[in-house]
C-alpha cells in the first residue's frame, strides 16, 4: 500500500522544515532488539528517513510506508505555505536530517498501527454509503476509535502536554497523518467494502489481479488508486519524486490562495470534514464510477470475502477507471489536499501560536 496524499499536505508548510526530533528518536537499539514497541517504531522512522522522502513516490508495492502515504505526503505538503508555526514550537518533535521532516512524519503512523494494532481504526471512519449527516457520530466505533475521534485525543495529549515526550512526539505524527486521512474520501466512506478496497477496478491499462484469495484482496482497487494512481496523474508526479510533488505543493497553495484565509479561521470540526469527505465520495469517488454501485445495507466487515464475497461480486461490474474519471477527480483531490494541509497548520498552530 503507497500513497501520496499526506507528503504534498507536509510539503506545502514550508514552516515546518528544520526542527530537531528528541534524542530517543535518533538513539540506536540495544544489540539486536529494542526495549519496547515505541522505541522500534522510533528507529525505524530514523531508519527510514530517505527512503521514506525521497522513495515514497515509486510504483505500488514498495515496502515504504502505506496506501495512504502519498496522499498524507502530498496534504502535508500543502499545509506548509500557510503555517507560521516557528521552528521553537516544533523542535522538540522533527531531526534536522536535510530532508523535509514533516514530510518523513506523514508515514509514521502506517508504520505504527503494523506495532500497534489498535491503531488501525484510527485512520479513516465508516460513514456507509447511504448514511445522513446525522449518523456521522454513530460511524465512530466508541470501542476502537475512529479518525474524528483520534485527532481529538492526539491534539488533547499535545495540548495538555500529557504523558512522555514519546508520547507527545507520537501524538504530534499522529495527527499530521490522520488530518490527511480525513480528507481523503475514502477514509470517510464504506458501502461494505473497507472504503472502496473491496473494488477492483482496471485502471487505465492495468487490469485488476487478485492478491490475496484468503481475504478477496485485489489490485488495483477503488481505494488504492485514489490515494495513489490518481493523485499521481493530477498532480503530475513522476520520475523526479520529490521535486514533482514539491511543485504540486507550490500550485495548489497558489490555486487556492483565496481560499485559505477562510479554510484557517473556520473552527477546527472533525466531523463536518469527515462529512464534507464522504459527501464527496458520494458523489465523485462512487458516483461517477462508469458502473453503478448498488448501497448495501450496513454489515460488519473485516476483509473483502465478507458480505458475500463483496470483492468478487463488485469484480463482475468491470469498473474501468481512465481520463474522464481523473479529469473528475483532479478538482476534488486537488482541493481536499490544500484544504488538508491549511487545517493541519491551522491545528498546529493554536497548539503553539
């Protein structure tokens, strides 16, 4: 799973470049083995830094970072030309690497919840396909967490300055990734089929393949391709990596410069933008899909055989995502993005104004 949206929303907040990460970051492990989950996450973000920044735009299938990294990257990155947040503020959390570090701290959390289990519903709530505004709270699992929930409490532990420093540089990662997950609409939206994962679509040339028969996985998938493939071609990132989606970043800051100042003094409501997102799956992630997508009555899923092998059964509608569905999308991703990384400065810098 490789995606881009959370490296553009860091890279737009050129603010955030240049702060330090605490020393437990950067301390090595005791032979080979740590002493506990969060030190061996810790070493392997530092580990990873350059594969992480200057890798997470190759092809699917890279064992950098998730699904979601490249939308994560890409909305952080968006965030950066509004911040004023100072290097003060945040130097207790990001190392001075010569990369861009919040850029790096947009993956952390995928590597995380493969440690933490339990953070995995963290990342994305299931607002079902046929739902009203009004249910949005009842998507939230008050058992696991969802994504509306998890920012709360990240921002609470920031804000309180609770806990470790561990724990406040984690609740910093955390919410830098998961402000890029609520945005993409697919983290707030399900039709029982984990977001949009239960559909194989063939996209462009690229014909769907199962991956996992014990789970009906398949590739490439609905989800799959809007926080990667899509978001690839909508902002014209190619074999320049880095340099491509720093342009990206400049544009949209630019495109939607009359925009921002209303985006940043909106009160921060967590789940008016999950909504905002579902409504935009809604209409443009399903709803323009070439085939229509039947709403299934709400069911609990854990992998793609579940409801009735959902996975095969939307494999028979021969969803075929190409140009006319990107030219749709550009619009929807190229505004969830820079909304994303215009909020994420706008939390962070209430936290340490």
């Amino acid at each position: 799973m490789f995606g881009f949206w959370n490296k553009i929303l860091f890279l737009v907040d050129r603010g955030f470049r240049g702060c330090k990460l605490p020393g437990y970051f950067l301390s090595a492990p005791k032979g080979n083995s740590y002493e506990d989950a969060d030190s061996y996450a810790s070493a392997r973000i530092l580990q990873r830094f350059p594969s992480i920044w200057m890798g997470l735009l190759r092809t699917p299938g890279s064992s950098t970072g998730g699904a979601e990294a490249t939308y994560a990257k890409c909305a952080c990155t968006s965030g950066a030309a509004t911040s004023r947040t100072t290097e003060a503020s945040l130097h207790r959390f990001c190392g001075a690497t010569g990369l861009d570090p919040f850029a790096d701290l947009a993956t952390w959390a995928d590597d995380e919840r493969d440690v933490r289990r339990e953070t995995g519903p963290w990342h994305f709530i299931d607002i079902p396909l046929g739902a009203a505004r009004t249910d949005v709270s009842g998507a939230c699992d008050a058992s696991t967490g969802c994504v509306t929930t998890a920012i709360q409490q990240q921002l609470d532990i920031l804000r309180n300055a609770t806990g470790t420093l561990q724990d406040q540089a984690n609740a910093l990662m955390f919410v830098v990734h998961f402000v890029g997950d609520i945005h993409q609409p697919l983290h707030a939206t399900t039709n029982n089929d984990r977001g949009g994962n239960c559909i194989p679509v063939k996209f462009f040339n690229r014909k769907p393949r199962l991956t996992n028969a014990s789970t009906g996985s398949y590739k490439p998938n609905l989800h799959g391709v809007w926080d990667t493939e899509i978001v690839e071609r909508v902002g014209k990132i190619g074999g320049s990596h880095d340099t491509d989606v720093q342009a990206f970043a400049d544009h949209l800051a630019v495109e939607f410069a009359s925009d921002i100042p209303t985006w940043q003094s909106t009160p921060p409501d967590f789940e008016a933008w999950a909504w905002e997102s579902h409504e935009l799956a809604v209409n443009i992630s399903y709803g323009k899909l070439p085939r229509s997508v039947s709403v299934e009555t709400p069911k609990s899923v854990d992998n793609c055989t579940d409801d009735n092998n959902v996975s095969a059964r939307m494999k028979t509608l021969h969803e075929s995502v190409g140009q006319h569905y990107v030219t749709v999308a550009d619009p929807v991703i190229s505004e969830q993005l820079a909304r994303a990384g215009t909020r994420l400065a706008m939390l962070l810098n209430r936290l340490w104004p």
